[in-house]
C-alpha cells in the first residue's frame, strides 16, 4: 500500500526503537530531533497497553513523598507545567480534593506533605494547596468535615503517545506499528534486528544502537529475543480502573485514603462520567491479557461508598479497564512500596552493538526519561544535538494557549460545523484541527456519521496520520468515543475501516495537506 505510514527503510539505522509505548515514542522523538536517524517498531497499536491503562495524569505523585522519592516527585513536579505547555489540547490543569480522615494519617503529615509539594518543583500556572471545609451541600458523608486541596494536571494518555510518534515521523523517523520484533543479533557493532509485520511478512533492518522500550515486556524481551540475562528483576503491578456515571458536581477530582494506606483517584471524564482507580497487587500472568478482577472492582466501590453519601453498585459501572505497570524490583514487602522510578541500563561490550533497556518509568516524566536515555547514548553519538524537547510544542499544540478560544475560531471560520464537535476536536487534535476542516464547506463534506459526531473524514484522517487501523484503535485510545458508540455504529465504523484503499487515503492526504 503505497501509504505515508509506511515509511521506507534506510540502509542502517542510528538508534532501533522497539516498543511503542510512550517511553519509545518519547526516546524516538528526542533522538530523531537530535539528528539521529531513528527506526521504531511497535507489536500493536501506539500506547495500547500500559500507556493507555493509566489514571490519565500528570501529577507530581503526593504518595511517593512517603516513601522519600524526592528525586521523583521533584522531577515530575516540575514536568507538570513542561507538558502542559507542550500539549494544552491534551493536558488540563486539575484540582484535587484530599478529604481528611485523621485516623488513617494526622494533620500535620499531610500538611508537610503539601508544602512540598507545593515548593519542590517549579509552579507558575498551577495554583498551589489549601485547606478546605465541607458544608451541607458536599457529596462526601456528614462524618468528613474538612480537607485539602492541591493542583495537578490531566492528561489523555494514548494521544500522548501517538502526538511524540508523530512528531518523530514529522522529524524523519520510521514508525512502524502492527510490527513485532522476532529476534535481534549483535555483530560487528552492529544490531541486525528480524521483524515480523502483522500479515506474517517478514524483513530485516539494521542499527548502530538499540533501545529495549517493550514495557512489562522488557526482561521477558532481553531474555527470548536477545537471548541474554536481564540485568534487572521486574514486578508486574496491575492497576485497574472503573468508569461510572458522574458522581458528584463539579470539575475537581478527588483523592481518597484507603485503610491500607493506599489512595484511589476519582476524576471527571468526558463530561458525563467518573473515572475511579487504580489499584495495586502483583500481576503473573501474560501483560496483554489483564482485566480488572471481581475483588478490585470490590475494593474500588467499597473506597468510593466509604467517602460519598451516593453509594455505587456495580450495575453503576459502564467500563473498566486494567494495565501492568512494570516496575523494577527492589524487594518492597507491598506493591505500592515499589518505587515508580526508572531504571535506564547500557550495555555497551566490546564489538558489541550497545543495548539500552528501560525498566519502570512514569507518563509524567517520560520526557526526562528519554532525554537520560539520549545522555547515556551520547558517547556513541559524537555528532548528536543538544536536548530541544522542554519548549517544544507535540502536534497540536502549535500555537494554542486556550482549546476554548480554539473551538470558538473554528465555529467561526465553519459556521456549519456543530459546536460539540468543534469543543471535541480542539481537545484532540489541537491546531491540527485546522487540518480535518481543509476544503470542507458543508456538514456533508465531513462524510458519513457513524454515531457519537464521528464522521468518515475524521475517522480517514486517524488512518493517514495517527496510525489508526481498527474500531477500538479510534474509539478507545484516539478518540474515546467508545462510551457513546452502540454496538451497531462500532460494526459499521469497522466495516468502513476494512473498505478503506490505499487511493482513498493517499487522496485524503492530498486534499489535507494541500
């Protein structure tokens, strides 16, 4: 298929990336700004597994401070307001509400807590905490009275990815997605990497140095396909979440203390729900096959029903989902013991291609992840550029200071177009929104609807630039219009993305480009 996705090979490349997640989109867009020629495989979709699992944040991580990852919570404090300039139609600032229970930890340790958080990172557009009384008119029981308040930011994780994947294909890297990585040999300094692509076709490509980004795949991937030992243990942590009908009034979040020391958040999402998660517990099994288990989907309704004078049952509940967080072992009794750094390892042997693997990790701070990934890769790479992600802005975010004002511009500029679906598309795609609307003139031009304001021309704009092949690709991660969609308009959505042909996408991507 002669299809702008399907990037050609060079002869050799300076860096293989395999794993699509967004540590690899991450590493694959700094280095490719930085000069290198860059070659990414993924064996599913951009982000579809522990990238997309998560609670949506962009958070400093309060809780780690009781475990003294400072260095952590430091560094992802500050990433904070970084992201959020990079990705305003993404990344929204977010107030959380921290309900006192003063059995579970006393005033002043919260308070402590607090003031580091406020101070320990770098803060000009989030507002900082303070402490709060609840009234009559509050959704939590008569019994808490008062709490805190502190400032984090949301995040829609799985356009995350894909927005640093496209900006690396924008710089000249090869993204290759649907693309499993069968085995890798090192010789003569050089990486010879055999790939299998999603239809059983077959081909090779080589690399100066390789980056092991497979997430909770990463030790399993060191030992099958480059047949050596890991140099690090991994823990497999699942975390699942529950989508409710929205609980309470207001666009806050809300931070809730468990007896077992553990929190759960709740967040507003989409506008007509409540997103309730995560929890903790060790996972054994295949990562691409966890679901959230009866005794998590137990834990989070009793958490919530502890906290709110409204009481969930599970008949309130209209999606879940569960991921793996893959942490690198450090012997902690308790999972959420385990710290949520990362661990970057070289392996760098005479004659050797070097191998760069990454362990653990967070979304937050996946950016200062790839730029310790590049420093370490630096020796090997003389001629390599200076670091230049911390101001620039990830497709999207071009030019945008308010998505708001964006939405109010496109109506104006497409009289035509409906409000909801402007709001939507400047929360997604940002500026590139600019790009679905080019050489439109009526509702009609946008194609057919398929439900939920999804139309054919969105959904050919998915396929050509965001990697989109199936209904769950655009439903669940690019869009996450999956909640409002009937099974119906889902087999009619897949139907239309089987009929698709290689000259109806290239002549969309004409027309877009123009």
């Amino acid at each position: 298929m002669n299809h702008p996705l399907l990037a050609p090979l060079a002869e050799v490349y300076d860096l293989a990336v395999v794993g699509g997640g967004i540590n690899g989109a991450g590493i694959a867009a700094d280095a490719v700004g930085r000069g290198l020629s860059v070659f990414l495989c993924e064996q599913g979709d951009l982000g579809e597994h522990t990238s997309s699992a998560s609670s949506k944040l962009v958070h400093g991580g309060l809780r780690y401070l009781e475990h003294y990852e400072l260095r952590l919570v430091r560094e992802a404090l500050a990433e904070r307001e970084v992201l959020l300039a990079k990705a305003p139609h993404i990344i929204t600032p977010l107030r959380f509400v921290l309900p006192y229970r003063p059995h579970l930890r006393p005033s002043w340790m919260i308070r402590t807590g607090l003031f580091l958080y406020d101070h320990l990172g770098k803060r000009e557009k989030l507002g900082g905490s303070r402490s709060l009384r609840f009234g009559a008119d509050s959704p939590l029981k008569e019994e808490i009275t008062h709490g805190f308040e502190y400032s984090d930011c949301w995040v829609d994780d799985a356009r995350l990815v894909v927005l640093n994947a496209m900006a690396a294909r924008e710089l000249g890297a090869h993204i290759h997605t649907r693309t499993r990585c069968v085995s890798a040999r090192s010789s003569k300094g050089l990486w010879h990497l055999h790939l299998e692509r999603q239809d059983g076709s077959r081909f090779s490509i080589r690399a100066r140095a390789l980056v092991n980004a497979t997430g909770p795949w990463v030790a399993s991937f060191i030992e099958d396909q480059l047949r050596q030992a890991s140099p690090h243990g991994m823990r497999l942590i699942q975390g699942s979440h529950i989508v409710v009908p929205k609980l309470y009034e207001g666009d806050h979040a809300y931070i809730l203390q468990n007896e077992d020391r553990r929190i759960v958040f709740i967040t507003p999402y989409l506008g007509q729900f409540s997103l309730i998660g995560t929890t903790d517990h060790e996972y054994h099994g295949d990562p691409a096959q966890v679901r959230i288990t009866d005794n998590e989907i137990d834990y989070l309704l009793a958490i919530v029903n502890a906290h709110f004078k409204h009481q969930l049952h599970r008949a309130h509940i209209r999606h879940s989902y569960a991921g793996v967080r893959p942490l690198c072992d450090d012997e902690s009794d308790q999972p959420s013991a385990i710290t949520r750094d990362y661990t970057l390892t070289l392996s760098d042997s005479a004659g050797e291609g070097p191998l760069l693997s990454v362990f653990g990790g967070k979304l937050t701070t996946y950016r200062k992840l790839a730029e310790a990934a590049l420093a370490q890769l630096a020796p090997l790479f003389p001629e390599m550029k200076q670091p230049w992600t911390h101001d620039a802005a990830l497709p999207g975010g071009e030019h945008l200071e308010e998505p708001s004002a964006l939405a109010h511009a496109l109506c104006a500029s497409y009289p035509w177009l409906p409000g909801p679906i402007a709001r939507r598309w400047a929360r997604t795609y940002g500026s590139r929104s600019w790009l679905l609307l080019k050489g439109t003139d009526a509702l009609q031009d946008l194609g057919e609807c398929f439900g939920a304001g999804l139309h054919a021309r969105e959904v050919d704009y998915l396929m050509v630039e965001e990697w989109a092949q199936t209904a769950e690709d655009i439903l669940w991660r690019r869009t996450k219009l999956g909640l409002f969609m009937q099974p119906a308009e889902v087999a009619l959505l897949q139907r239309y993305l089987d009929s698709r042909t290689a000259k109806r996408l290239t002549h969309f991507d004409h027309v877009a480009q123009g």
